[in-house]
C-alpha cells in the first residue's frame, strides 16, 4: 500500500471514528435517562421504586401504619350524626400528609347507611383527631361507625421532628347551661407570626373516659406571642357528667 492510501485510510478511520463517538453520545442522551425519584424504576440504592434510600418520600415497608385509637358515634340536636376519631403516628422520624381515610357508618344489625371520605395530616408521634359533624342519615339511627386509613396510599416522607409550631394550650373552662353547655380556650401563640383560621377540636370526657362530646371550631387569628379565645357550642346537653376536657389544635403539615 502507499504512502498516500495509506494516509487516506488513516483519515477514513479517524472520520469513522468520530462520526461513531458523535452517534454514540448522540444516542446515549436521546435514550439514557438520569436515576431520579420520579422515573418509576427502583434504583439508586432505593429500597423500593421511587422510596427509600435517596428519595424523600419512604416504603410502606418502613413505616408502622396509623393506628386508629377509637371511632365514636355522637348524636346532636338537630336529629344529625357526628363522628369523632383519635388516629395515632407511631413512627418517631416519618410523616405523611393528605393521609385519605374513609369513615362507615352502620345501624341496627349493622346496616350500611353511609361512607363519608376526607384526608388528614399525620405528624411523626403525634395523635390527630378526625371530626366530622352534621352527617345526614335519613330516617335511620346511627349506632356505629369504622374509620379506616388505605395505608397503601399514604405517601410517608422523613421528618426528624414535628415542624409545626403549635399553640399552647393555657386555660379551659366550661360555661353555658345544662342544655346548653358551652366550652371556652386560651391559646396562647407562641411565634412572632400571626396565626390564621386556626382549627380546634375538643373532646369532652367522662369519669370512665369515654368521650360524650365532641366539637371544631375556627379561630380566625391568634396574633404573634399574643392570645385568643376558642368557643366551643351545643345544643343540647352532655349525657353525663364532664370529667375531663382536652383542646387539640391542627395545623397542618407544611
């Protein structure tokens, strides 16, 4: 072969050569995708697809599932049904937000009468009530209710610690009449922000502690290190003796 062939050849190789490390680059970044959280494929060091390891949001597998402490049928005056519900976060450094749940109510010889659906936050060791007031039921009696939690659809995520800056808090007193008893709280802010729409609920328990009432109400504002009242109201009396009040602010998860 020549000198000149020889140089020909060379050049076709190194033209070759180039134009394949030009296809190859070409083709990896048309059809290579980076690992991410969202691709739908467990990877990464994940500890299932798209949770665990790098990603924010956990396994099912990681967490312990709420636990729901107990569900209570409540009835009022206006011949409607309240539902009150304690659902407890075991896990100490997870949370989930937007948690659905859906709450059965049954009658005599546990006839279905209704499902009412909604969501809640759940803050790592916290225990959240779910209230849910003025649930129409016809000309049927309520005499229980089942709230379940679809643990397959929570989306858990790591939080070392509650973030939520919570109102204290400081003094309950109970008022009203005897048909009309009446609730009165000081929540005490304890940031410099202003706190808006601030919703409470409140459990009223007797001697054995079973709760007897239950109630939400708003506070529309409670100003940065300053104070206001939450009211609570019914309309019509508790069955038994009150032994025992407990205020639960909700904020929710940010």
């Amino acid at each position: 072969m020549s000198w000149a062939a020889r140089r020909r050849f060379i050049i076709l190789l190194i033209v070759s050569i180039v134009i394949a490390a030009f296809l190859a680059i070409l083709l990896i970044a048309t059809l290579y995708k980076t690992p991410s959280c969202t691709d739908g494929v467990k990877n990464q060091n994940e500890a299932g697809i798209d949770c665990g390891g790098p990603c924010s949001q956990l396994c099912t597998s990681q967490v312990q599932p709420p636990v729901v402490l107990f569900t209570k049928v409540l009835r009022n005056a206006d011949g409607r049904t309240d539902v009150i519900a304690l659902v407890e976060n075991k896990n100490a450094n997870a949370a989930a937000k937007d948690i659905p749940y859906n709450v059965t109510l049954y009658g005599v010889n546990n006839i279905l009468i209704k499902k009412v659906s909604g969501t809640l936050d759940l803050p790592p060791r916290e225990t959240e009530p779910v209230y849910i007031s003025g649930i129409a039921s016809g000309k049927q009696k309520v005499i229980s209710a089942f709230l379940e939690i679809d643990a397959s659809t929570s989306q858990w995520f790591t939080m070392a610690a509650n973030s939520r800056i919570m109102p204290t808090v400081l003094n309950t007193t109970k008022g009203g009449t005897a048909s009309e008893p009446r609730i009165e709280a000081i929540l005490a802010n304890p940031s410099v922000v202003t706190m808006t729409n601030v919703q409470a609920v409140v459990l009223v328990f007797n001697a054995r502690k079973e709760v007897i009432a239950a109630s939400r109400t708003v506070i529309p504002s409670i100003p940065g290190q300053g104070q206001a009242s939450a009211t609570f109201t019914w309309n019509n009396p508790f069955p038994s003796v009150p032994a025992l009040i407990e205020v639960l602010p909700i904020i929710p998860l940010p």
